[in-house]
C-alpha cells in the first residue's frame, strides 16, 4: 500500500504505512496533529462489563503511545445474532465508562452480525507534531522501561482452560482494564521520549524489536527485572502458553539471544502475546529517573527493564 500511496504526494501524513508505528498521524496545524487507530478482538474474559473495557482501554493505547490525548471513540461490534441483548449493552457500557474515564466521549460506530463476537473501538485523539511518541529514535545509553506487568495473555488462556486461580485472573483483569493515561501524563512532564510502543500481542521481544530495528540499535533486557502478574510463571511451568506466544517466537526468535540459563518456559514468557499491555519506553537516563517520579505522583508504578547498547539491530536477554 506504501507503494500505492506515495509518502510524497501526503505531507501531512506524519506517520503512515510508509513508516508504520501504532497509529495514524495526520498534522492539521504547526502545533496540533490527528492521531487515529483501530483495534478490535474476539473475548479474553467471560464477563461482557469487562470484556468491553478492556478492549477500549486497549484501543485508546495507541493513543498514548503516540503521544495523544484521546478525544473521541466509536464502537466496532460483530456480535451473533443469539446473543442476548443485556450481554451486548454491557459489552458497550463498559467501553463508554472506559471512554469516559479516558476524557474522551462515543459519538457512534457500527455493528454487524457474526457468529464469533468481536468489540473494539475507532480512537482519535491529539498530539503536539513535534512530541509524537514514535518506536525509531531509541538511542545507546537509553535506559528501558515498563509501566505494566506482563503475563495477561497466559492468565487469560489458564482461565480459558479452568487452570487459573480466581485471583490470578482478577489481578489480570483490573491490569488490562488500566488505561496507559497516567504513564501517558508522566511523559508530558518532561522531553518526548526516544521512543515508545505498548506491548500487545507480540509480546514484550516482539515490540522491543520494532524499536530495536526501526532505531537502529541493541537492546538489552534483564530477564529478572521483568514484572509479571502473579501466576504467570507459574500456567508458563505448566505450558499454558497461547497459541500466538510461538507464533511470536518464529516470527521474533532469530532477532533475539537468550543467557544460556534461562529455561525455554522462561523464553516464551517474553514472547507470550499481551492484551493492553503498558507503554515500553527508551529514555536517557537523567530523564528515566525523572519520569518515574512523575510516574509515582501519579500512582503509576514503572519498571527498569533493561538499556540501549550501541551495535546493530538485535535483543539479548540476559
């Protein structure tokens, strides 16, 4: 499509498929821009209420992560046509209250009939062109870092097998539910970020390397400063991996390097696929430090995951 729609001929499209990051932007002014996004899934979670704000907390993430302030929703649905109707309001009011509590307001969207539910949203929001959170200008000496913990995609497939404690899943849950909007604040405080992505569904190694590759730089990740939800290591000793954790590996593996004593159940906890995961973040140092202040005075927990080394393209898990 990048080769139908030349770069050149649209040069208000700040960021598009000739250079794909996680959303659309579209510059209306010297100092405001249109960041746009779409994203909808099948259910994580059994309960309508949350399986709807969670996949709008999920959507207005690539807001965040570009650096917008989310304005406006509207709903994506294909619900099957036995399904009853409190099931699909509850599925709706819990993306409007996540909408709501985003600052952001439902003006419409569309619906259609499909045997296999699927819900998200349509999410516009505003940045300032000259502080978009882009995934290319992670720079060596940065330091790495994480404002969720991980393991929503195995807790979520453990439940889906009844192997999941109740307050596994919970606690996943109420993770996938929190909007990115204060790790998002955070960043406002201070310089724009290097560099920034959420980790989604290819998992912590397969973002990483998005901005491993589009910022021409090493990455360094600590396996043991990585957060995990409570039982995440453990569904990840019995393999209760999804399906989309191996698909990453394929996809990502060659591109990453592993210390010889981390085990293949830990490997594929990185590769495991994550449901509105928080914001990944390259920053320097002095301001890695200075934003999680901010963070903490927003009740925004973050974590020191790793560094940018110098060399190319490449992660090691160490």
């Amino acid at each position: 499509m990048s080769d139908f729609f030349r770069a050149a001929d649209f040069p208000d499209l700040l960021v598009g498929l000739a250079v794909p990051d996680d959303a659309a932007v579209w510059r209306v002014s010297e100092e405001r821009a249109l960041v746009i996004t779409a994203d909808f899934f099948t259910p994580v979670v059994d309960d309508p209420f949350d399986y709807g704000a969670i996949a709008a907390a999920n959507a207005l993430s690539d807001i965040y992560a570009m650096g917008g302030k989310p304005f406006l929703a509207l709903n994506l649905a294909a619900m099957p046509a036995h399904l009853p109707e409190e099931m699909i309001a509850a599925i709706f009011r819990g993306a409007a209250e996540k909408v709501r509590e985003a600052g952001a307001v439902i003006a419409g969207g569309h619906t259609i009939d499909d045997e296999e539910p699927k819900f998200g949203l349509v999410a516009l929001g505003w940045a300032n062109p000259v502080r978009l959170g882009t995934k290319g200008a992670a720079q060596p000496g940065d330091v790495l870092l994480l404002t969720k913990p991980l393991g929503t995609g195995l807790i979520t497939t453990a439940a889906k097998a009844d192997a999941a404690d109740w307050e596994h899943l919970a606690a996943a849950v109420e993770w996938m539910k929190r909007l990115n909007k204060a790790a998002a604040e955070a960043l406002r405080g201070g310089p724009p970020p290097h560099a920034v992505t959420d980790i989604t569904g290819f998992g912590l190694l397969g973002h990483a390397w998005e901005v491993a590759e589009r910022s021409g730089v090493r990455l360094s990740v600590h396996f043991e400063a990585l957060p995990f939800i409570e039982g995440a290591r453990q569904y990840a000793e019995d393999l209760l991996f999804p399906a989309m954790a191996g698909h990453n590996a394929s996809d990502y593996g060659e591109h990453v390097s592993f210390a010889p004593a981390l085990e293949y159940e830990e490997q594929m906890l990185c590769f495991s696929p994550e449901t509105s995961g928080g914001l990944f973040l390259s920053l320097p140092p002095e301001e890695a430090e200075a934003y999680r202040a901010r963070a903490e005075a927003f009740g925004q927990p973050t974590w020191v995951i790793g560094e940018v080394l110098e060399g190319p393209p490449h992660i090691d898990v160490v």
